[in-house]
C-alpha cells in the first residue's frame, strides 16, 4: 500500500477492517446465511418466524401489530454484516407483497 501511495490513516482502516473480516468469518456467519439458502422455502419460512419472531415479540415497538402481521414481517429481514467504522446509508422502497 506504502508503494501505491495509500496515506497511513487509510492503511490503518483497511486493516482493521481486513481483520475484523477475518475474524467474523471464524464465527461461521456466513456459513449460516449459506445454509438458509439452500433450505426449501418452508423451512427457510420457519426458520426466519423462530429467529426474528422471537425479537420482534419480545420489543414493546411492535406489541400493537397483529400476529399475522408480525409473522409477515419475519420474512422481511434481510441480515447484514459491517465491520467498525462502516458508513450505512439505508433507502429501500417497501411495497405491499
């Protein structure tokens, strides 16, 4: 990087984050988002309820919406990975399905 003139500050960042990288892809995640995607869609469906239903529930934002509601919205999650330091910047159109 020293040779292709990449400042020190910018070097360190890539490093961290190379080695958060590193590290997070010992904890298996990836493996697991793999794994989902080869269940069949059932599986996948009760999969996601248990998982991100048992959040949902359990946080007193989402205690007025309706079960059926809340096992929809299961299937809405979609999981991500950053490392420290990452800018998010979110914008999605929600339709009806």
């Amino acid at each position: 990087m020293n040779k292709r003139g990449i400042n020190k500050y910018l070097q360190m960042k890539i490093k961290k984050y190379l080695e958060y990288m590193y590290e997070e892809s010992k904890m298996n995640y990836k493996d697991s988002l793999l794994l989902s995607q080869s269940l069949s869609q059932t599986l996948r469906e009760e999969c996601f309820h248990e998982l991100y239903g048992k959040l949902i529930k359990h946080h007193s934002l989402f205690s007025n919406f309706s079960d059926k509601f809340l096992n929809k919205m299961t299937l809405c999650f979609n999981e991500t990975t950053y490392a420290p330091d990452d800018l998010i910047n979110v914008i999605k159109n929600i339709t009806n399905t």
